[in-house]
C-alpha cells in the first residue's frame, strides 16, 4: 500500500484519541482472558468459561471493526483519491482474512 499523510513505511500515525480507544479496547479483552485464566485455575464450570470466551471474541471483533474503520478513513481513502488502486486489492486481501 502506498503512503498517506497519517501512514508512513507500513507505520500509521494515530491520534492520541485513537490510541486510548484501541488500547482500551485490548485492555478491557486482555482483563476478559486473565478473567479466563482464573476460571480454568478455580475449575469452572465449561459453559461459563465458554460464555467468557464468547465475550473475548466480541470485544476483539469490535476491536478490528474499529481498527478497519479507522485504515479505510485514512489510509485506504487516502490512496484512491491518490490514485494507488492497489490499496483496493490489500483491503479486499484483508477483508478475505478477518473473515475465515
């Protein structure tokens, strides 16, 4: 993918807003699996471990919708009006990953 004004080298310049918003949601994902952890050390019960699992899941999932929102916003609107269309091609490669 070709440079934009917030990307640089395959680096992407986050606001400071973005960060504690992405990074909140890691955090709040990291606690659910130490959470986990615990329930599998204190012999829980496998459906209530599942239902933790199920809520990890989530919170990563609103973690990537957010992180794609934010790449396409910048980046990859960036690059088309640019003209680079092969930013169109990553995005489609990376849209066929996140959903396997």
């Amino acid at each position: 993918m070709g440079k934009c004004p917030h990307c640089s080298d395959r680096k992407k310049l986050r606001t400071e807003e973005e960060k504690k918003d992405l990074l909140k949601r890691l955090r709040r994902a990291e606690g659910q699996i130490r959470g986990i952890e615990n329930m599998i050390e204190e012999d829980a019960y496998c459906p209530d471990i599942l239902t933790q699992v199920a809520a990890v899941t989530a919170a990563l999932n609103s973690f990537n919708k957010e992180l794609l929102a934010c790449h396409m916003r910048s980046c990859v609107a960036e690059d088309i009006r640019a003209g680079k269309e092969e930013s169109i091609d990553e995005l489609v490669r990376l849209m066929q990953k996140l959903m396997k």
